[in-house]
C-alpha cells in the first residue's frame, strides 16, 4: 500500500514538471497573440497603474507649471527692471542732449557778443525761483567771489530779462524786468532806442498784464513803428547799451496825449519757473 502511495506522488510530481515545462515552453516561445489568463492578469496591473499613474502625473505637472510660473515671474521681474533702467537713461540723455545745445547756444552766444562790445558775460545757472507771483526775483549761483555785484544786468541768449538786487558771496537775487512799475521807487525804467534807428527813444516804465513792456516818452516825431527790435539805449548808466529787450507791436499817443507810448513784445521769457542759463553783464571799468 506504501509503494502505491509513493509511485502516486511520483507521478503527481512527473505531471506537475510537465505542465511546469509545457507553460515555460508556450511563455518563452515567441507568439502573436496571448493567452486569456495574460490578458486577464494584463488587464489588471494596467487598470492599477493607471489608478495611481494619472494622479502622480497631474502632480508632477502641477509643480512643472509651478517651476515655470516662477521663472516666468524672475524673467518679468528682470525685465521690467531692464525697460525701467532703459526709461532712465532715456530720460538722462534727453536732459544732457538739452543741456548740452543750450550750452552750445550759450558759448556761441558769448563769442558774438565778444565781437559785438567788450562785455564781459557770466555764465551763472539758475538755482530757484520766487513762488510769490508779486516777488518777480530768481536766484543764480553766482556771487561777490565772482565779481558779481548789484544793478548789473541780466539777459538770456534771447534777450534782456533782469537785473542783480542783493548778492550774497556766492549767489545773487535777479529782479526780472516784469516787476518794472514807475508806481514803485525799487524798480528802475529803461532807457531804450531801436537797432533800425538811433534817433529813436523812450523809456519802459511798465509791465502790463497782458504780458508786454511799456515804452512811454516817446516824441511824436519819433521814427519809432510796428516791428522794430528795441535794445537798451545805454542812458542812466544802469542797462549797458546795445541788450535786445523785444519787438514793437503797437504805437499809440500816450494818455497825456503829448507824447507816444509804444508796446513791446519781450524777447526772452520773463517766466522765472522756466528760466534755466543766464548772463550777468559786467561793463570793464574804461
């Protein structure tokens, strides 16, 4: 009975290496096609990797845009840095180009004006302007250390603007000819005649609200018209000779109804607020 017992589990054992070798056989040899168990088994893992594949990829995709906002973000950051960088230097090479053609305007300027008298021209640039629309002063950065000294002239390229008050060692106070008033013992008229004629006079003794210079005294027979350039005459020894102070525009008798009184248009800006360069004139002892 013992012996049928054990030529049974031989043969179990023999049937069992069989099929063992008959599925390593089908396995390993190379098919087109699987069997239904495989598929079954393929099915299943596909279906469980799936199931935590999608979710890991969302979450790794989620912290890839994440890392790209951020780059995004430094990107942006540097170029707005960039375009702000580049606004000022745009903004720094308008001011020097500016800066550099009124310098270009002021020195051919004063290489005239060498050649026109013997003058001597300070350069001085403006550091304020009164706010108070009654006090018509700006001050400049030139003072007594460099020869500047009270009731000398003022005048820009285009023209006749002021003329020093009170001056301090190493800044000035300029009272802008639109604060000239007869009404007022501070302000002083100015003699002036015309560039096409000589024989013309007349003193500014005003400024008037509508932004031009009172020219009064004027005779009847004065050759004085519309469009001639008025300069300072040189008289009373305050203005020197020869400044361009602005352009006829009208002609009229004076409200004496003896002598004329003539408007002038100013050639340079008696706008404080704008007024940037200016010239103080100093006339050589003779």
């Amino acid at each position: 009975m013992f012996r049928l017992l054990g030529n049974k589990k031989l043969i179990f054992l023999l049937a069992c290496l069989i099929v063992f070798i008959a599925l390593m056989g089908l396995t390993l040899g190379e098919r087109k096609t699987l069997t239904w168990p495989e598929k079954l088994v393929k099915d299943t893992v596909s279906f469980s990797q799936s199931l935590f594949y999608r979710p890991a990829a969302i979450t790794a995709d989620f912290f890839d845009n994440l890392g790209m906002l951020s780059n995004v973000y430094e990107e942006n950051k540097a170029l707005k840095r960039k375009l702000s960088d580049y606004a000022i230097d745009a903004i720094r090479l308008n001011v020097l180009e500016e800066q550099v053609g009124r310098l270009e305007e002021a020195l051919s300027f004063t290489e005239r004006q060498k050649q026109a008298n013997r003058y001597i021209w300070h350069f001085a640039e403006v550091v304020s302007a009164s706010p108070d629309p009654l006090d018509q002063t700006i001050n400049i950065n030139l003072g007594e250390k460099d020869g500047i000294r009270e009731n000398m002239a003022v005048a820009t390229v285009d023209g006749l603007i002021g003329i020093v008050r009170n001056v301090a060692p190493f800044s000035s106070s300029v009272q802008l000819i639109s604060a000239i008033d007869y009404r007022v013992d501070s302000t002083k008229a100015i003699a002036a005649t015309t560039k096409e004629d000589v024989k013309s006079f007349g003193m500014i003794e005003r400024y008037t609200a509508e932004g031009y210079l009172e020219m009064n005294k004027i005779e009847s027979t004065d050759p004085i018209k519309d469009g001639d350039t008025v300069l300072t005459s040189g008289y009373g020894e305050v203005f020197p000779k020869g400044i361009i102070i602005g352009t006829v525009v009208s002609r009229g008798v004076s409200d004496s109804g003896i002598t004329h009184k003539a408007m002038i248009k100013p050639a340079a800006s008696l706008n404080g607020a704008k007024l940037r360069q200016v010239f103080v004139i100093e006339v050589p002892e003779p």
